[in-house]
C-alpha cells in the first residue's frame, strides 16, 4: 500500500500555497461519478468519533484496549457455541513436542452467558513452559467478541528455581492479565456498524465498549473499502497514548520527503489546514504518487491529522484515504489501474473528511 511510501508521506504536507495546485473543471463523467459515490452519505461511529461514509462501505477493524488485543466477527450464537466446543477439543488435544503442558486453564468467564476463555501455550513451538497466552471470547448481540494477551508464569515453571528469576520484576502476570481480559470482556457489547450509541464510550467494528473517556490507552484502527472500487479505502486510526512529534504540516522539511516523492514520481496536489464541521482543527496532504504495489500503479493517498497534544479527551487521530492501493478487502486481486480520477478522488475525500467530528456524549 502507499503507506510505504509511507513512514516519510504519511501525514506529509507543504507550508505555503506555493506547492498547491488549483483544481481543474470536473468533466460530466467525473461528476456522475462523484454523484453517484457521495450521494448516500451515512454516519459511522469510529472510536468516539464520526465520520460520514459511503453507505454500503464493507468495514474491518484492529483495537488494542489496556494491553489486550480485541476482535470482533459477525456469528449466530448457535456457530458460536458450535466453535467454543471445538476450540476446547482441539486446545486438549494440542501436545508440545517439548514436553510441555499446553492448556493449563479453560472454563467460563465469571458469570457471562455465552463465554469462553483459554490459558495455554499459544503455540506448540514455545521454547519455554513459563509462556501464556490468555484468549477470552463472549457472544453478544450477533457478534463473537474475542479477547487475547501474553502473559507470563515462572512460578509454575520448570525455572522456578533459577537464580536469575530474583531479577524479574515480575515473575507470574497471569492473574492480573486475566482480570484484565475479564473486565473487559463484561464491558463489551456486539454493534452493527449502522448503529450510533448515544451513552459515553468507544465503538470498534462490530463493537462497543461502554464508559467514559477515562483511559489514555486505546488505540483503535477501522478500515472502510467501496465494495465495487476495492482499491478506494479510508482508514480511521485514534490514540489516546500517542504523541506525534511533529506536525504534518511541519514534516516537509525533512529533505527525505523530497527524495521519496521524486522516487515514486510523486507531487502534491493540496495542502493546508481546515476546520471541520464539528469544529475539530486539522491538517492534510493530499498526494499523487505510485503506489508499491507490483506493478506499481498511479495512486493517490489523501492524509489528515488533528489533535496532535492526544489524551483520552482528545485522542490523536489520522484519516488516510488510499486510491489505486491495494488491502485486505481486494483479496489479493492486483490492482491494475486507480479507480477514481484525480478530481474525482479529491470530490470524494473533501465530501467525507469535512465531516469528521466528536460524537455527542461520547466522552
């Protein structure tokens, strides 16, 4: 994908006008197009944010919540209970080749309906006995929620004795993580993404976690695609526990910037800053560039980034918009051509990323 171009482009932006290009006339074809993209508009609840969307986007998201790594899939409660029982035959069944104990915990979360969790090895390759793996599920809502962490227990271990565990500052975090993974799991509840809450907390694809904005550490990934232009996608991404250190409109400075646009026949086409129409100050950069696809493919990735001091107030958040690029939702089909024309790419990002802003009461 053209984040690659990446770790020196994302977010990257010139300072003055003079590296801006004025827009050309739409053609009518264009603007049949741009019509026909962002006409159905629809709110999509992204962290404590919104964001208004193509309305029949397909979704995908990553979330890291306290350490614990969270998932969410669409299932009926009969193909969950289907898949717990045999998750445990084979979680049983599972032999190191060391010697090792590979399941060491399994049974139901607290007093949660329809929940599962599993304390075990991980992996059958684990080159020691003292190594975790804490995965936790619940069905809720037409969702399986899944939960999962590492974790460590060497009073257990074979290396109990060893001298130099006097060093480790801790020596067995499975209860806390456990815990950890435990509440959570209560807490989370299963959501269409069509679905806006109205009470204070952070929505995930296919998920909901209740509460105030008490917690720095939620970071929190949502990825969108136009199902009949899978090369077209936004990714939404939010930090509470991250600060950048600089701003985009700052980073062009870095002679590297100039380097890596020249390498991917790269130019800008805008930058600068805005005001949303939920009051949210922010940056963006809007590129044209090849893509690192194979073969590389004439793209664009459109940038934006806003509340750069971050908190659990106010988490940092970046909004990318990639064209001609290919993800997950392309299925490893190559991406041959853009989809979207210039102008129509820009019309598409100006009609969705104006309208990124605060959800009510979400804080």
């Amino acid at each position: 994908m053209m984040r690659a171009i990446g770790a020196v482009l994302i977010g990257v932006a010139v300072l003055t006008s003079a590296c801006q290009q004025k827009s050309r006339d739409l053609t009518e074809q264009e603007k049949k197009t741009v019509m026909n993209t962002t006409t159905d508009l629809k709110p999509r609840c992204v962290g404590r944010y919104l964001i208004d969307l193509p309305g029949d986007v397909r979704s995908a998201g990553v979330v890291k919540l306290q350490g614990v790594i969270v998932d969410f899939s669409s299932k009926t409660q009969e193909q969950f209970e289907h898949d717990m029982e045999q998750l445990e035959v084979e979680l049983k069944a599972t032999k190191s080749p060391t010697g090792y104990r590979y399941l060491y915990e399994y049974g139901k979360v607290r007093n949660i309906d329809h929940s599962r969790y599993f304390v075990s090895l991980g992996s059958r390759a684990s080159p020691s006995d003292a190594v975790r793996f804490i995965e936790a599920y619940k069905w809720d809502r037409g969702y399986q929620i899944k939960l999962n962490i590492d974790a460590v227990d060497f009073l257990h271990s074979e290396d109990r004795d060893q001298p130099w565990l006097n060093d480790l500052p801790v020596k067995n975090d499975v209860p806390e993580k456990s815990r950890r993974v435990f509440d959570l799991l209560e807490k989370l509840e299963g959501r269409r993404d069509d679905v806006i809450p109205t009470q204070p907390g952070a929505c995930f694809v296919g998920g909901f976690l209740p509460g105030k904005a008490v917690s720095e550490d939620e970071e929190i990934q949502s990825f969108f695609a136009l199902p009949d232009k899978p090369d077209v996608g936004f990714s939404i991404e939010t930090f509470g526990n991250m600060k950048p250190g600089d701003t985009l409109l700052r980073r062009i400075k870095d002679e590297t910037v100039s380097y890596a646009l020249k390498a991917a026949e790269g130019r800008f086409l805008r930058t600068g800053s805005f005001d949303t129409v939920g009051g949210m100050k922010a940056e963006e950069s809007l590129i044209a560039a090849l893509t690192v696809d194979t073969p590389p493919v004439h793209g664009f990735r459109f940038s934006l980034e806003t509340n750069y001091a971050s908190g659990a107030a106010s988490p940092y958040l970046l909004l990318d918009m990639d064209v001609g690029a290919s993800n997950f939702f392309t299925k490893g089909e190559p991406v041959t051509k853009a989809s979207l024309t210039e102008g129509e790419a820009i019309a598409l990002w100006d009609a969705v990323s104006r309208t990124l802003r605060r959800r009510p009461n979400a804080f």
